[in-house]
C-alpha cells in the first residue's frame, strides 16, 4: 500500500486486524448513536425531536450526493485522515433505516419502567443504560451485525482514508485492480483471500445468531 513516498506491504494478518478494528468499532460507534438519539427522540417531547425525526425522513427521501469532496476536506483539516479514530467519527451518525427501527422499539417500551425507576430516584442516565436499553440489546445486536458485514465488506473507506491501515477488503481490491495479477494462476489466490475475508462474518454470525433472534423484541411486560 502506498506510505508517504513509499511503498509499505501488509500481510493478511494486518489486514485481518485492521478489519477487526474498523469494522466492528465502526459499527458499534454507528450502532450506539442510532439507538442513543432515537432513544432521545422516541422517549423525550420536545420540539428538536421532530427536527431531527424530520431530518432522517427527508434524507432518506431525498438522496444525499456529492457529499465526498467535502468530507475528504474536513477529515484533512481536523488531521483526522489516516486514523481509526478519525473513520469512527466519520461512521457517528444517526440518519437511515436503522434510526427508525430503534425509534419503533422504544415507542414500543412501556413508559412504566423509567416512572417506577424515576420513582426510586433513579437518573435518566441510568434509566437509560440500565433498564430501557437491555430491553432493545436484541434489537442492538441485530442491527450490530448487519452494520458489521456492512463494513466488513467496505473497501472504500478504507481507500481513502486509511491508506496505511489496509483492510482485508482493500487488499482483495488491489489484487483484483492490479493487472499482473490477473493471470489464470492468481485465481487460485484470489479464491482463497475471498474465503479468508468470508470467514469471520460467517463465524460470527453462526455463533451469535440464535441469541440475537431470540432477543429481538422489546419489553419485558407478562400478562
């Protein structure tokens, strides 16, 4: 990959962690604000709660293009290219389908929880971390893993902005792009570097998938 004036090779196992680190701090940062403003939105009247549920409609109504230039120029300005901390700011946003699958589930939770916790003298913190989000963790898990996949596929943002820290996705990229390895016999390489990269979604996804679908409803009422 190139590194400043030069060239800086990196092995599968580096590229392995890098997708490790960016994919899943990724999706958790993406996943915690969706749930942590459609929290706010779903369970807080006021007036900038309609704003921002307004926001998220009309951006999922109106596509949102063109958007790259400037975000290249802000992350170079904050010096926040190049860095995993810099794509996780990146990835802190709360607009998209998601927001709203985390909006009906805390509609969804019965008010009667954070009344009786408020009661007791509780915080809106701690009714939050403690009682209403344990109830969406299957909600937050599913969505988790959907985002992870997601990124874990992405090779694009790692292109642009991690061009020292290659992902597996990235590094499959450069091998297909570059014209000497196109031959009949870097097939065989290109397949097994697709296996690779498949691997740990697929692992993942087998050890976590009855937890995540059986938790995936909101509430804890039994009548």
């Amino acid at each position: 990959v190139p590194y400043g004036a030069s060239v800086r090779t990196v092995g599968i196992a580096g590229q392995l962690l890098n997708s490790v680190i960016y994919s899943a701090g990724s999706a958790f940062v993406n996943c915690f604000v969706l749930c942590l403003v459609a929290y706010l939105v779903a369970k807080y009247d006021f007036g900038f709660s309609k704003f921002v549920y307004g926001i998220v409609v009309v951006t999922m109504m109106i596509p949102i293009i063109g958007s790259l230039p400037s975000e290249m120029q802000i992350m170079t300005a904050l010096r926040l290219k190049d860095s995993f901390f810099g794509v996780f700011v990146l990835r802190a946003g709360f607009t998209g389908m998601y927001f709203l699958i985390f909006y009906a589930q805390f509609k969804s939770v019965s008010d009667g929880y954070a009344q009786a916790a408020s009661i007791d003298g509780a915080s809106h913190t701690r009714i939050m971390f403690e009682i209403i989000f344990p109830l969406v963790r299957g909600t937050f898990g599913v969505v988790f893993l959907v985002l992870l996949v997601n990124f874990w596929n992405d090779y694009q943002t790692p292109m642009l902005y991690l061009t020292s820290n290659p992902t597996m996705s990235y590094g499959l990229y450069m091998l297909h792009a570059q014209p000497r390895d196109n031959s009949a016999g870097a097939l065989p390489v290109k397949l097994a570097a697709c296996i690779l990269s498949c691997l740990p979604p697929i692992i993942i996804f087998i050890i976590f998938r009855n937890k995540m679908m059986g938790n995936f409803s909101a509430g804890g009422l039994k009548g």
